[in-house]
C-alpha cells in the first residue's frame, strides 16, 4: 500500500463530510459562505462580528466594472471561443502584484514601517519608508487609484473592522502612509487590496493566502463578465478598454 500523507482540511467518509471537523450539512444554511472561507483558511470559525468582516471583505472585491486588466482579459480570452473555465483562469492570471495582488505586498511593506516605527511616530517612520521606496523606484502596495480619489470600499471596511475589534496597528499604519503621502503634497488613497492587507495582517492572516482572498472575491464577477460577453457580445471582438457604456439597474437599494 503506497504511503499515506496528511491533510487537515476536510474528511470524506461515506454519508459525511467534515470541514475542519464541522459537518457540512450543519455549516450550510446556518454560516455564511465568508464564514466558511474564514473556517477553511483558518481552521478555526470567526465570531460573529469576524465573520460580518469577512462577508464585507468578499462583497468589496466582488466586481469594479469592465476595467480592470482582469476583466479585460477575461473577456478577450472569451470572446475567442475559449470555454467558461479558459477565460475566468485568464482573469485569475492576471491578478497578481499591480492588480488585486497587491494586499500581501502591502501588508508587508506596513509591517517594515511598523518595525521601522520601534514603537515611536508611525507617520514619521511612513514617510522615511516611503522616501527610500521612491528612490529605488518603488511603489507603496495598496496605494493609489486609476478612478477613486477616495475608496469607497475602504471606510466601510476599516468601520466594520472597527466594529470586529480587529483593527491594529497595521490598519493605523495604513493611515499613518495615507498621511504620510498627503504630507508630501501627493495624496494616494488606501485602495481595497490596502485596506484587505491591513486588515488581514490585523487578523493573523497568514501572509500566503492573503491575495487568495481577492481571487476568491473576484471569481464571481469574471463568471458574470465571461457569461455576458459570450451572450451578447460577437465573437473576436475588440475589446477596447473604457469605450464601454452601464446598461444595468439604475442606482437602488438592497
Ligand atoms: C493602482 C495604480 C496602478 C494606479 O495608478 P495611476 O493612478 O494610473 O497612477 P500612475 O501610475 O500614473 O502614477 C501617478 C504618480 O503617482 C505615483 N504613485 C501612484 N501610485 C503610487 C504608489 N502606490 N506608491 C507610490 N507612488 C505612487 C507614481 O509614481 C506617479 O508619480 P509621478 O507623477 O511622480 O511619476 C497605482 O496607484 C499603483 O501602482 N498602486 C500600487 C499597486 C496597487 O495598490 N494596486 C491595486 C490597485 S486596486
């Protein structure tokens, strides 16, 4: 019999799955799925303010319109013929250090400044980080915004990280970088993967599933996008990046 290896993640055994030892019949319907995300990554299930944070987190990232390079490519990938699976994995590809994969590299670079702080002035420590990130040519991961000049989705989830009891100093970093650069005479928004980094970092997240979480987000909105271009748009198409027009719902509520 060939050697067994270890998993801790879910046991199969005929008539019942365990997910981290939770019954899966008993998860589904009572947590939801940004609970079960927690539970799977974690081991552990959040309480109940984590677990209204992690939904948050989720919902954030879900879709930001058909501009974003892994939207583009999705959709240009499907509009060639290529299956559901060939063009959501092409919008997954594209998610990496510049777009949606900033939130591991920005919870790093705010765990330097933290350790550059020694426990004193967070701003002051921000800004020499930033300095001698500018001079090797560097960007600050989570910062900055093609379209927002405040991120909608940040002040909501530093409220609800808030509310959780989560927020730390990675999440006082953030704000000390966005003073920092607004010192500096060029102000840069916390975007949502800064925001995420923060946060996750506060959590404990462990540092190499962080931009997952982004990609778990993201893949309903490439299904949506990928499903809409094969629908209603003819084949090998040019998709041309911003020459499209909102034909949805006008603004309501939920
Ligand atoms: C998101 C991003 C690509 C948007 O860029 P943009 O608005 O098109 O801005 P540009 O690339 O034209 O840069 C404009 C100026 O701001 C600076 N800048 C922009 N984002 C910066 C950042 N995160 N850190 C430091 N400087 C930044 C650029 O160096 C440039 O400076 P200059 O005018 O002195 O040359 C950019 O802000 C960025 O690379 N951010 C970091 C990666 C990130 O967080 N990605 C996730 C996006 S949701």
């Amino acid at each position: 019999m060939a050697e067994t290896w270890q998993t801790a993640i879910t046991s199969i055994q005929p008539n019942e799955v365990r997910v981290r030892g939770y019954d899966i019949a008993e998860l589904m319907g009572s947590v939801s799925f940004g609970t079960a995300v927690y539970l799977i990554l974690r081991g552990e299930l959040p309480d109940e303010k984590t677990a209204r944070l992690m939904d948050a987190i989720l919902v954030s990232s879900i879709d930001h319109g058909a501009t974003p390079p892994s939207v583009l490519a999705a959709r240009t990938v499907a509009s060639t013929g290529a299956s559901l699976s060939q063009s959501v994995a092409t919008g997954i590809n594209s998610i990496n250090r510049f777009h949606g994969g900033a939130i591991q590299d920005c919870a790093a670079q705010l765990a330097r400044i933290i350790a550059r702080a020694e426990g004193g002035n967070l701003v002051q420590a921000a800004a020499a980080e930033l300095a001698d990130m500018k001079s090797r040519g560097q960007r600050m991961s989570g910062f900055g915004h093609r379209v927002h000049t405040t991120d909608p989705r940040t002040a909501r989830l530093f409220e609800l990280a808030q509310q959780a009891g989560v927020a730390g100093e990675h999440v006082a970093c953030a704000r000390a970088v966005e003073t920092a650069f607004a010192d500096a005479g060029k102000p840069l928004p916390i975007n949502v993967d800064g925001a995420i980094g923060a946060i996750l970092a506060d959590m404990g997240f462990d540092p190499e599933v962080m931009n997952g979480l982004f990609m778990i987000a993201r893949t309903p909105g490439l299904v949506a996008h990928v499903a809409e271009e094969q629908a209603c748009q003819k084949p090998m198409r040019k998709v041309v990046p911003g020459a499209h027009e909102y034909d949805g719902p006008p603004p309501r509520r939920s």
